[in-house]
C-alpha cells in the first residue's frame, strides 16, 4: 500500500526509545513544543509514570521542508543524533526520503552518556523493550491524542494486523465529540482464541464508532502484573477508558455493547466504575 504523499512543507519530529519504538509527528505549523508532546504520548501508550524526557534530543531526529524565499526552491534539512542512527531506513520511510538526506549531528556528552542514560532504565523499563510501536500522534489545535491503534504484546499486534477492517455490529447509534482523543487499555490473560476474539469485537466497535483518534494498549497481566496492580485490575478481561477523564472501566466479558459504547461515550451516567 503506497502511503498518502505528505504536506510540500512541513516539519517533522521523531522520538526513539532505546528499545526501538517510535512516536513522531509531521506538522505544517511548526511549532516548538512537539518533543515534549511526544514525551507525553510515550508517557501514555506505554503506560509510564512520568514523561521520558531524558531522551531528548539523544534519541531524536528532525526534518524541515521549506520553500527559500529568494529562489523559490525547496530546501530540505534533516538531522539525526548517533543513537537513532540505525532507524535511518525507517526515518526515510515516513518522512518520504532518502536515507543520504539524513545528516548526523554531534551529541551532547553530558545529556547522551551511555552511562548516564542507562540510570533511567530501571525506572522506565518498557523504554528499553520494543513493542513494534510506529505511532504517529496528530495535533488537534492544542489537543494532542494519537491516531493509530496500538498493542503493547506481539501476539496481539499479529491479532490487529489480520483484522478486517471493518465488522457490521448491531449496536444503537451514539454521538461521540469531534476531535476528541480517547485512550484506552484491555488487560487479557494470556494470548487465546477468547483474547482473540474480544480483540476482534472491540477493534470493530472502536473503527466504526469512534472518530479517528484514538490508542488501543493491550496488556497482558500474566506478562506485566505491575501494570495490573498500578491500575487495580482484579479481574480479566479489562477494559480501561483512561482518557477522557474521569477514568472508567468494564470488568467482564465485553459482550454488552450498550457498556462498551457507554463506557466510550460521554453521556451522564454512563456504566463504569470510576476510579
């Protein structure tokens, strides 16, 4: 599948994990703020107690096209830091250029030691895991939410990957906010057919009933019980409506509709526990 062509002038930003993840942006505005945005996506998909902001600009690259206003040409400069610099091809692809545009640019010794940097690993822990995590988070005036479904377990991922994209649901019409950002985690046990399923069904509602901007993060509680414990989960499946606020859930099976899509909803009354 060719990817949509991008924006003639624009900037774009990524953000690595020392494990390989990726969040980035691309963004016509410019504006000045996008690395610490994208430490707040990372904060949330991942789960983390704090925005990572020690990876920045370690694991960081840029990109910025624009026009030059005496010849009319377009100028491209592209810069990488020696820790992202084996996601070149990667950067190439989503940015939609070539691997020899990318320059390298020296790295600040104090901010970038190995040393340094691994002091953080034992307090961030999924930075240093890869969870085939590309998500590119789009900017809604000064709203932030990210666009792609994410899982944070392999076998999930996989699971998303086969689905179709869309699955006809006899569920009753609801009104959802435009432009509204919602983040969402389902905590299974363990990868099965039932998992499967329930994955299934919700990726469905979620393409078929929500805008566009959204984030899946699927945990699986026998692989991390920490995330189970910080989030009180007692029983399984899960499913945690963590943004908007305030925070509800659905404990059970999801074969209600009328609770997931309440859950999703923000009419008064809507079922779910607060937390």
């Amino acid at each position: 599948m060719t990817p949509a062509p991008l924006p003639q002038l624009f900037k774009g930003i990524a953000l690595f994990t020392p494990g390989g993840d990726l969040v980035y942006c691309i963004d016509q505005t410019k504006q000045n703020r996008w690395h610490l945005q994208l430490c707040l996506t990372l904060k949330e998909v991942l789960g983390l107690l704090e925005p990572p902001h020690f990876l920045v600009p370690c694991y960081t690259a840029t990109i910025d096209r624009w026009q030059h206003s005496r010849t009319g040409k377009l100028e491209v400069a592209a810069e990488l830091y020696p820790l992202v610099r084996r996601h070149r091809t990667l950067l190439s692809a989503i940015f939609q250029t070539s691997d020899q545009t990318w320059k390298e640019v020296s790295t600040p010794e104090e901010a970038c030691d190995p040393i340094v940097l691994n002091t953080y690993r034992h307090q961030f822990p999924a930075l240093w895991k890869n969870h085939d995590l590309v998500l590119r988070v789009e900017s809604q005036g000064t709203s932030l939410a990210p666009k792609w479904n994410v899982s944070i377990d392999r076998p999930a991922v996989s699971s998303l990957a086969r689905l179709e994209p869309s699955v006809p649901l006899s569920v009753p019409s609801v009104s959802f906010p435009a432009n509204e950002g919602y983040v969402l985690r389902l905590f299974v046990s363990g990868h099965s057919a039932a998992t499967e399923r329930t994955l299934k069904q919700l990726h469905a509602l979620l393409e078929q009933y929500l805008p566009s901007l959204y984030t899946l993060k699927v945990i699986d509680v026998l692989k991390h019980p920490e995330q189970a414990e910080a989030d009180q989960i007692s029983a399984t499946p899960t499913l945690m409506r963590v943004w908007p606020q305030p925070v509800r859930r659905i404990v059970g099976e999801l074969n209600d509709m009328n609770q997931v899509l309440q859950l999703l909803g923000t009419q008064p009354g809507g079922l779910g526990t607060e937390v």
